[in-house]
C-alpha cells in the first residue's frame, strides 16, 4: 500500500507532536527544580544556625534531622532578651552567625526588625502549599512587624489568663469583662503584678486597645476593685485553691491546670465566653530570618519544612502542653478535647502579636496611678 507525501508528513508531525506532549508531561515544575537544588546545596553548607527561647524546639529539630541528616543543626537557647543582646553583640563584632531566631513576636519587634537586621521572608517560601495562603488561618499569612514581611507568626494561642474558684463563681455569670468590675467582686480578685516580666502581656494588649475597654476599663480594675497584687504565681493559685480569693488575673497556667487534676475547686475562664472576642498571641511560634546569614541554602530548607504541614504537624504536637498551642495552618489536625480553643476564621479576635499592639507604656501608667488611689 502507498501513502502519499502529505499523509506521510502527517503522520510524522503527529508523532513529533505526541512525543513531545509527553515529554512536556513529564518535565518537572519549576519549583520541584528549584527544591532539589536546594536540599543539594544545603547538604553542602552542612549546618544551620537558630537562636530559639526555650520550649521543646529540640524535639521539632530532631524530626527536621530525620528528614535531612546530611544537615547539623546548631541551636542557641535563653531568654528573648538575652539571645538578641547576644546576637547584636556578635553583629557588632562583624560575626554574623545567627541564620534564624524562633521566639514570640515581641524581642524581634523591639530590636532586630528597627535595626533592620532581617530578610523578608516571602522570597524564599518556594513549596507550593507553604506559600497558598489558603492553607493558612484566615487565607493569609501572619507577620508581626509593621511591613508584614520580616517576622513570620505561625501559631496562634487562644485563652483569658484568668482563673476562679468553681464553689464562689458560677462563671455563666461573666459575659462580658466589664463583669470583672461588679461591685460584688470588689475585694475578692487577686492578680500577678504587672510589672514583673511574666505577667501575661496579651491580657494588657487586648484591654487597653479594645475600643470597648480600654482606660477606663483598666482604672476601674486595678484602681476600684481592691485587687491583691502577687509576685508568686504558685501563691495566686493557692489562694485561689482555698477561697481566699474568687478570681485570679495571670495565674500560672501549668499550676492551675496541675490543680484541677486532684480535684480542686479550680477553673479557667473560657475566652470566647466574653463578647468583647479574644485575643491571639504567638508565645514562641514566629520565625525570623537574619540578613547576612551564614548559611542561606540550609536557611531556605529549614523554613520551608517547618512551615509545611509535615512540620507544623510536628511542631504542634510537641508544644501543645499545658495552654493549646496552634499551628496557624488550617490543615494540621488536633484533639477534638482542645478544638474549641483553636482559632476560628469567624472569630472577634485581636492579633496582639502585631507591632501596633506592642506599646504597652500607657497602660502601666494607667494602672500605676489607679494603684496610688
């Protein structure tokens, strides 16, 4: 049988055509290039270095470690405070060791993201479902500095910092935080100081910049209510325990809920109870990338896998203890027993992990004064 010349060449092109339609096929994503290119090159830096404050970060790096052993992690732990006084001190030596800090929101506002010492971080978000802001909380990604670009939130912590004794408050009754000013309450609530460092800042931020609260708010409560200051978060809880006193403002968590275990007349406040909303802070979960980092390669591979779901699946396991922690990606699942506190797109909250919350001289004035009454 003869074909003629034009079905001939048909037939070839047509071939042409489906090879290369399988061949396109089978081409990698631009991106899938670029992620084997970086595991390879962080393979050969061989190490990163994160400054973190202290929590169970060890376990997370340990799971990153599984995943890619070829690369050591060096880890420096401490307070907020003291690691950024050691990491600027460093800078000003002209030794730039640091490659990532971990922490909350608060030492990087106060002082790397003013020294401009950071990298943004979008540039260097390359997987697909890290950079979706639809995987995320509210269908966006969460910064705490004032650009949205520098220091990365990806946990969200929900909850009241306030306790009360179960035999002297029927906590049906508090709808509202303006119920904490009742005259029937007047002499009956005992706090942790303000002043001290762990004193829960997010109970401050949310009062004094809720337009529903604010000053006023905070005159009446520490300046008309006879409130007991402590400097013992384990006494505010055992005062609590015996009924010396009905609320407690910023007691220790771990000791409250060590408390309810056995059985003590002892109770957190339910944050969404109060209509004014809740407030949402990141106890240690942002993530901060230095400029003038050692080791950029490791870097873009580290961030990337611990904002993946595999990663934050990991680290949200290892740090949801005693307060629910969450990791801000709607695809991690958690215990139906915590669900109720993890964030809810259609909740009335207050980010007071941002920069704009951050400011909190004016209400300690506030409350000093009110003190002197």
């Amino acid at each position: 049988m003869k074909f003629s010349a034009s079905v001939v060449w048909s037939c070839a092109f047509l071939l042409c055509a489906g090879l290369g339609s399988v061949q396109a096929g089978e081409a990698k994503p631009a991106w899938e290039t670029e992620w084997h290119e970086t595991v390879e090159a962080a393979k050969k830096e061989g190490q990163i270095m994160i400054y973190h404050t202290r929590g169970p970060f060890d376990k997370v790096f340990a799971d990153f470690n599984k995943r890619y052993p070829g690369i050591k992690l060096v880890s420096v732990t401490g307070r907020g405070g003291d690691l950024i006084s050691r990491m600027m001190g460093e800078r000003r030596a002209g030794k730039y060791l640091a490659d990532i800090y971990l922490g909350s929101t608060g030492t990087p506002q106060d002082v790397l993201y003013p020294a401009k010492a950071l990298e943004p971080v979008q540039p260097i978000l390359l997987l697909p479902e890290v950079r979706d802001q639809s995987n995320w909380f509210g269908r966006r990604h969460h910064y705490g500095d004032p650009e949205s670009k520098y220091i990365f939130v990806f946990e969200g912590v929900v909850r009241s910092d306030m306790a009360h004794n179960t035999t002297l408050v029927d906590a049906k009754e508090f709808t509202s935080y303006w119920d904490l000013v009742k005259p029937k309450w007047k002499g009956k609530i005992a706090a942790m100081d303000p002043k001290l460092p762990g004193f829960p800042v997010g109970f401050l931020q949310f009062a004094y910049y809720h337009p529903d609260l604010g000053a006023k708010f905070l005159r009446q409560l520490f300046g008309e209510m006879d409130i007991t200051l402590s400097r013992d978060g384990r006494q505010l809880v055992d005062w609590l325990a015996v009924g010396k006193f009905a609320i407690a403002i910023a007691p220790s968590a771990s000791d409250i809920q060590a408390g309810m275990k056995p059985g003590l007349p002892l109770a957190r406040f339910e944050p969404r109870a109060f209509k004014e909303g809740i407030y949402m802070r990141a106890t240690q979960g942002s993530l901060s990338i230095l400029n003038r980092l050692p080791h950029p390669q490791a870097t873009k591979l580290f961030v990337n896998w611990l904002l993946s779901r595999e990663g934050q699946t990991h680290y949200q396991n290892h740090f949801m203890r005693i307060d629910p922690v969450f990791s801000l990606r709607d695809d991690i699942p958690v215990d139906p027993a915590v669900e109720p506190y993890r964030p809810k797109p259609g909740d009335k909250f207050m980010p007071v992990y941002r920069a704009e919350f951050r400011e909190l001289q004016g209400a300690y004035k506030i409350i000093d004064e009110a003190g002197k009454r």
